[in-house]
C-alpha cells in the first residue's frame, strides 16, 4: 500500500510524536521524583506527630537513648539474663530495652598479672583481675538480687544508659598466682540529662559508680562535672585509673578542647577516685 504523505508532512508529524513522547517522559519522571521526595517527609511527621502523645513512639525513634523523665515501667523492657557474680549469694539481672539489640558481654583469659594496652579496643583497655565486663547497648538498669533474702533492688532509680559493668568474676580469678575476689560493683552510666535536651545518650556526661555488694551502698567516685572517657589498669599496684575531662564551662557536654585529666582508684577497697593528673 503507497503512503499518501508527502515527505514533509511525514517528518513533521515524526518530529511531533517525538515531541509529544519527549514531554510524556519528563512529566512522567517529575510524578516519580516528586512522589519519592513527600513520601519520607510525610511519613516523618507521621513519628513526630505520634510521638507527641506516645511516649513509647518517642522511646524506639532512638537507639541507646531514652527520654530522661520516663520511669522504667513507661519503657518496653526485657531482662535478658541473670549474670552469675563471684559471690553465690548475689545475681544481678540485665534489664534492656526490648526493641533494640541486647547485649555484649566481655569475658577474658585471665593471666597473672599480664595487661595488655595496645588500645585497639575498649575492652582490651578495661580488663582487671576479678572483674568481669559487660558492655552495655540499651541496658537501661541493672537489678540486683540476694538469694538469702529473697530481696530485689535496682542499681538506679530510675532508667539509665549503662555503659560497662564490672562484677566479681564467678571464675576464681589471681594476681601474680595469687588468689584475688571482690565484692563490689563498678558501673560508668549516662544516668542524668546534662546538656538538657531531654534525652539520655552519648551527648551526657558519663558517671562512674561504686556498689557494694548488696547495693545498699552507692559512691560516685569522680566529681559531677567530669564524663569518663576510658581507663587503664596497673597489675603492681592493683589500681584502676580513669581518664575524664573536665565540664569546664559548665554546659554538660564534653567538647574537644576541654581539659582531660586522671584519677586513680584503689580496686582493693574502693572510695571516691583521687586525681593524678
């Protein structure tokens, strides 16, 4: 069958349907740009909208961070196990935030007086004789039981973020082939909302903390306006010192110009720290 176009016609009307396909696709690939950029803001405010009258919206919107006026039954929480402490009478249990991942536990070859400080890591850092390590992501409280007693207490009042726990190891545990055991607990926390923006989280200052072994007892072993940043441990002279900077202008963050100074805590019969450095 002949085309009755003439060649003109023919090129015109092609160039048309170019046209016409050209500006198909634009607007095509606008709906799809445009639907994929409201869609995150709209649902966005969809998790800021509930969680203005859902605290617990507010709660899973931030990993290893909770609000700071939630008490312990606003939070969903779960314990995840009963740590078996060097003294038989004593259990603790690790209370986490139920919707996040749970726990790191640091547990240790013991040597005779060997420590290792290449600093890769924390947990390196961190090991001491007769102490066990448990790291904490969303460990919000830890809850101590007496088995004679039958008598459980919490650590803290109120929610907190745990950043280590040191126990009296189960394992009988020496120092230089002597036979080494505590009775107590250290516990470094984020357990107060100092830069006041409501939550608890990394941006606080961090405590450290002494508990006797009933947890009747408690002493924060370095003033209020410093924020733990790691420690070392000296095997001859079985002391721990902890390396904390300064809140120096008093606005409850750690900045990085802010001086960091040491203090050294006897593991023999703890007490509030005493500055080194």
């Amino acid at each position: 069958m002949k085309n009755l176009l003439k060649p003109g016609i023919q090129n015109t009307l092609h160039l048309s349907t170019s046209v016409l396909l050209f500006f198909s696709y634009l607007l095509l690939i606008s709906f799809i740009v445009s639907c994929s950029s409201k869609q995150p803001e709209k649902e966005e405010q969809i998790r800021i909208q509930e969680s203005v009258n859902d605290t617990s919206a507010v709660d899973t919107m931030h990993y290893n961070s909770i609000r700071g006026n939630l008490s312990l039954n606003q939070i969903q929480t779960t314990p995840t196990s009963v740590v078996l402490t060097g003294m038989a009478q004593h259990r603790l249990v690790t209370i986490y935030k139920s919707t996040a991942r749970t726990t790191n536990t640091g547990s240790y070859d013991r040597m005779y007086g060997n420590y290792y400080e290449s600093g890769e890591s924390e947990r390196e850092e961190h090991f001491m004789p007769g102490l066990d390590l448990i790291y904490g992501y969303n460990l919000l409280n830890i809850a101590h039981y007496d088995l004679t007693t039958e008598k459980l207490n919490y650590l803290f009042e109120q929610p907190v973020l745990v950043k280590s726990l040191y126990y009296p190891s189960f394992i009988q545990d020496s120092l230089y082939k002597k036979p080494i055991t505590r009775n107590y607990y250290l516990v470094s926390a984020y357990d107060a909302d100092t830069n006041s923006d409501t939550l608890l989280n990394k941006k606080d200052l961090r405590r450290f903390y002494y508990f006797n072994a009933s947890c009747s007892e408690k002493i924060q072993l370095l003033p209020p306006d410093y924020s733990v940043v790691r420690s070392q441990y000296d095997s001859k002279n079985d002391v721990m010192y902890i390396f904390a900077k300064h809140d120096a202008n008093a606005n409850g963050i750690i900045d990085k110009r802010e001086p960091l100074h040491i203090f050294w805590l006897s593991l023999i019969k703890p007490a509030a720290a005493k500055r080194l450095y």
